[in-house]
C-alpha cells in the first residue's frame, strides 16, 4: 500500500480548534468606533470576546455551523446562531452591521465568492470585512508539489476540511468582484520569512506569507 494510505485524518476536530483568540488578525481592526459585528465561524467566542473587551466593540453576533460550540459561544457573545452559512439566510437585520469578521473561514466553504457577496448585503454602507485566508503560494506548497506530495494534515494550510484555495492575488479578486474596495493587507510569515523578505525588498513577499489579512470596505461608488 502506498504511504499515504496509512495516514487518515478526521474530520471532527478537536476543541482547541474552535478555541483561540486571534490576536494576529485583529492588527488590522479598524482605529474608528466598531459598534456590531457579525462573526462568521466564531468558534466558541474568544475572538469575539476579545473584541468587546479590548477593542470597544457593543455587539457580537456570532455565527457557527457547529453545534458543539454554540453553548459556550453563547456565554461569550451577545447572540449566536447555528447556521450553515452557504445554505440558510441568517437572521440578521440587512444593513445592520459595521463589520463582517471571517478568521480562516472562506477556504472551508464549497461557494465563496456567493458567500462573500450574501454577507455583503449585512453591512452597512461603508461597512468593513475582515477576512484571513492561508496562502497557497508559500513556499513550502511549492516545494512539496515539487516533490509530488499534496498531503492533507488535521489543521493548517492543508487542513483537510479546506475545500479552496487562494493566493493573494485571487483573494484581492475575489473581494474586488464582490464589491468591496481593498483597504489594507498584511502577510503573517514569521520571524526568519519576515526577515527574508526585507532582505530582499518584497519581491518575493508571496511566498514567505502563511496567510493573508485582509481589510476591505463595501464599495458604494
């Protein structure tokens, strides 16, 4: 039997999966007052509560396609629904919401470019969306297709619930064509990457970032 054959992963995760606060991507939290936001695969709660606590948020809707995380959502956020979001209309006021937090959630979903155009409609206008997305560009997805290998792991760039993928360019596209103005953009890479990629002026920043961040502003022109 071939080698890849005795590894098997499963699809229900763990639950420290669903437990961690990020931190990472919230270094691009708008400065200006976030009054409600709605977050998309928010786990059990930790980022949304984070974001009452130390960023001035009023209001967290969550929204989870996992039942095992809602209870302990619930204790965190201000609202929580269980909703598949490429299947149910969430019952979420239209034009409601300042900003639409998505933390490594596209990559998972079989539509995302429908997806991202249905939560669009929550935002008010000027309304933000806050994604991070893994990047299929980094370097060591280029090295290990080299190699032949495109192993599938339980968590991280080859998470074997990622049913997308993305590089930065075809995220910006994604957003641009939803209807959305790119605001900013940061590739999370690490010390040694970080280090490398001002040694060498950015020209090849894509292939040291692990995933990207991503401000972008509903576009109303």
């Amino acid at each position: 039997m071939p080698d890849a054959d005795k590894h098997t992963f499963s699809l229900v995760k763990s639950d420290n999966y669903y437990s961690c606060a990020r931190r990472d991507l919230l270094t691009l939290f708008p400065s200006h007052k976030v009054l409600h936001v709605l977050e998309i695969g928010c786990g059990t709660g930790e980022t949304g509560e984070l974001l009452k606590k130390e960023f001035g948020v009023k209001y967290i809707t969550g929204v989870d396609i996992e039942s095992s995380v809602i209870e302990a959502a619930g204790q965190r956020l201000d609202r929580v629904i269980q909703a598949d979001i490429e299947k149910a209309e969430l019952d979420v006021e239209e034009g409601s919401v300042d900003l639409v937090l998505l933390a490594d959630v596209i990559e998972h979903l079989t539509d995302p470019w429908r997806a991202i155009q249905k939560l669009e409609r929550y935002l008010k206008p000027n309304g933000l969306m806050l994604i991070s997305v893994p990047n299929l560009q980094h370097w060591r997805n280029i090295l290990n297709l080299i190699l032949g290998r495109w192993d599938y792991t339980s968590s991280g760039m080859m998470d074997i619930t990622h049913l997308r993928f993305f590089t930065k360019r075809t995220i910006q596209k994604l957003l641009v064509e939803a209807g959305f103005k790119l605001l900013k953009i940061q590739g999370n890479s690490g010390k040694i990457c970080n280090f490398l990629n001002r040694a060498t002026f950015g020209l090849f920043s894509g292939f040291f970032s692990f995933r990207y961040f991503i401000l972008a502003v509903r576009n109303e022109s």
